[in-house]
C-alpha cells in the first residue's frame, strides 16, 4: 500500500521485529515465484470486481480501457524494454481496464492488465507471454475475457478516439459487444441519405435545435453546461486495415453497413460558447437515452486517474526498480489491490466512512482544496501511515520510546528521579 516519492519508490516494510532488508528479499521471492502466475494473482481484484458490480451497478457495468507508456530510459538493468513513442523513448506498454459503478462513475476494481515488453505480453488472462497484437486487435480477446466474467450486470466498453475504426466497430457489433467510442470527426456516415463527415453532421443538428442541456459538469476545474444530441447514423465506407506499421501500405476491406447512434455531446459555458465537443458512436440498447450515454464517456477520466494513482500521485510505478517485466507485473497487481482498498472507502456510504476519511487525510499531511473532504492519493498515504501506527502499538519497545520523547524532541537525556 505504500505511497512513494520518486527517490523512495522501492519496496517499502511496516515495521516488524524482521528488518526491512528482510521484507524485501521476501517480496522478491514473491515476485519471483513461478508458481505466483498473474491469473492466480489477479484473481482477488476479479473477485471484489464481482461483488461491486452486484452491489453498486444498477443496469450495466462500465469497462474503461485505455493504454499507459511506462519510461524506464535510465534502468539499463529492466529487461526486455520495448521504444515507445519514439526509438530512444524504451520502457514497458500497460493495458488496463477498470470497471465503474453506473450510478455515479466511481470506480470498482481493475479487470484486466495486459503490460507490453520486448518477450510478449504479460497479462492477467494467460500464465504465459501472448504474442503482442495491435491495441485495437488487442481489444476484443479483452472483451471477451471481461464479458464471460458472469457478471450479474451487462458490460458496455468505453474507449476513446483511438478506437474509431471501422472494422473494430463492425466486428465488436457482429459478435455482441456493446460499446461505446469517441469518434474521430473526420469520419464519415450515412444520414438520410447524405455520405457526411461527422463533424458537418454536428453543425446541422445544432441549427436545427437538436441540442438540449443536460446537466452540470467540471470541466477543467470549472462548471460547465453539458448539451447532448442524437441521430442515427450507418457507416457504409469500408476500413482501411494496416498491420505493418504506420509506414507500412493500407487496403481497403468492404463490410456490411453498419447502423449506430451517435450521440454529440459539447461542454459549453455560461456564454454559450462550446469548449469540447465529442462524437460518441454506440450500440447501446434504445432504453438508455443520449443523456446518460454522454455521462458515461465523461467517466471515461476515471481510468487517467487511476494510471495517476499509479504513477506520479501515489505508487511511483515508473521509478520501481524490478528487473523482470514479470515481477514488475505482479507487483502492478498488487498496487492494484492498494487502489481497490482505498476506492472502497472513498465510495463507502457508511456513518462512519466520513470520519475514517477525515482522520485519514488527517495522517496524510496533504492539505486539501477549499471544500474538498479528501483525494485518492492522501486516502492512499494516510492509510500508509495508519498501518504504520497499528503495527507501532504492537511494539514492546513502544512505552521505553515514549519515555525518551524529551531526548527525540529537545536533545535532552530524559531526566530520572533520585532515588
């Protein structure tokens, strides 16, 4: 559970009468074990994912996926580094994704990991490396994993622009993934009757008042209005499929049209001016309207936060010094469980969670914006120290530390009466 700093981002014990050199060669032999597979340990965060479905999902499960690069440019010693966005940019690629609640968004356990390296991909669905596929040809054995889950709730797949491509879309559709993606809007459909880019066909709904405003929404820190329209729309252009680089050559590849909602939805101000607009295609059953579909993607941002829990707010991910792409998975598994912890008692509706909260930031010493009760990260490094607290009572050694207080606070030798 340890929250780091980027020059205390190793492995990290409460204390115990075993010194902490100790804790670490345990945990590397934890790390090491072959017998630990990332199945085996992803199954706790599995099983807490099916009981915060059934608890906290009313009609549908929301699965978020996205893509995290992880820099390791300065550890020559991590194996099997992979380039990232340019050729001397080497570290390791993580897939996740995260499951929400669809009442409020929050967010309930991570489902699946899937980090890239130079020996395949090491995921929480195999024991073995997979022969790394693209991101989007990467998607549906995913979905497929999350969906035979037997979950109580439906999934709906959430993803972003990068997942606006035609022969994904007509695929996910043709085997029964529902979804929902954030069109490029470039893109091009059929609306009666008109070939139109999906960007022109935004502009005619908002002269012919087909927006109406939703609800409120921070944007940026600030409120905003959210204003949603929807249309049918059916895609007829064929995809344009490349499996050998951006560089490499591209054929087109016809399929049957494909017939979806798309939902716009723009952020505007108290001016009416519009500060985002996002093209949303779906299959979503008829009975959830526009509004909540809007909703949903405005989720999607929960995934950022929790790839920022990992990384810079909390857990320090990309400054962990495991050697292995397998050890560094595993102990990505168990930070996971960190964050489930903590989600928990953020989202926890009971009398008392608010002041378990409070005195947790409390621990923390993070200081908080005006009327905000907590964050994730303090939630994270106040429960840290708490344990801290709870493994120190325990300590025989406590009472004799409490009679040197005036020799840890003041320089002073405790002072003993004569006699």
């Amino acid at each position: 559970m340890s929250s780091a700093q980027p020059l205390a981002a190793g492995l990290r014990s409460l204390p115990e009468t075993a010194d902490s050199f100790a804790s670490v060669q345990a945990a590397w032999r934890f790390y090491a074990n072959p017998q630990v597979t990332l199945p085996y340990l992803a199954q706790p965060l599995l099983d807490q994912a099916r009981q915060a479905v059934a608890a906290a999902c009313q009609h549908f499960a929301l699965v978020v996926h996205d893509w995290s690069q992880l820099h390791y440019n300065d550890q020559d010693a991590k194996q099997h580094r992979v380039p990232l966005s340019q050729g001397t940019d080497l570290g390791y690629e993580l897939h996740a994704a995260v499951v929400l609640s669809d009442q409020t968004g929050a967010p309930l356990a991570p489902v699946y990991h899937g980090l890239r390296a130079g020996d395949g991909v090491h995921s929480t669905t195999t024991a073995q490396p997979e022969t790394p596929l693209s991101q989007l040809d990467a998607l549906a054995p995913v979905m497929a994993a999350v969906d035979q889950l037997g979950w109580a709730k439906p999934c709906v797949h959430i993803l972003d622009r990068e997942a606006d491509s035609v022969a994904h879309l007509r695929h996910w559709h043709q085997v029964g993934y529902c979804f929902v993606v954030r069109a490029n809007d470039r893109g091009r459909a059929r609306w009666h009757g008109q070939h139109l880019a999906l960007r022109v066909l935004a502009q005619r709904l908002r002269r012919r008042g087909a927006f109406r405003a939703t609800r409120t929404v921070d944007y940026r820190g600030r409120p905003v209005q959210q204003w949603v329209a929807e249309t049918s729309v059916t895609i007829t252009r064929p995809a344009k499929l490349q499996r050998q680089g951006k560089q490499g050559p591209r054929w087109q590849v016809r399929g049957a049209p494909l017939s979806l909602r798309l939902v716009v939805v723009e952020l505007r101000d108290s001016r009416g001016r519009v500060l985002s607009q996002w093209l949303l295609l779906t299959n979503a059953p008829a009975r959830v309207d526009a509004a909540t579909v809007a909703l949903w993607y405005y989720w999607r941002w929960q995934i950022e936060t929790y790839f920022k829990l990992l990384k810079g707010a909390g857990q320090q991910l990309e400054a962990w010094q495991q050697a292995t792409p397998t050890a560094l998975a595993k102990r990505l598994l168990v930070a996971a469980m960190a964050c489930v912890l903590v989600w928990q008692l953020a989202r926890s509706a009971h009398p008392q969670a608010a002041r378990v909260r409070t005195f947790l930031i409390r621990l923390s010493g993070r200081v908080m914006k005006r009327g905000q009760a907590f964050t994730i990260p303090a939630l994270l490094a106040g429960m840290w120290v708490y344990l801290h607290v709870l493994r120190a009572r325990e300590d025989p050694e406590l009472g004799e530390m409490h009679e040197l207080v005036p020799l840890i606070m003041f320089g002073q030798p405790p002072q003993r009466e004569a006699g």
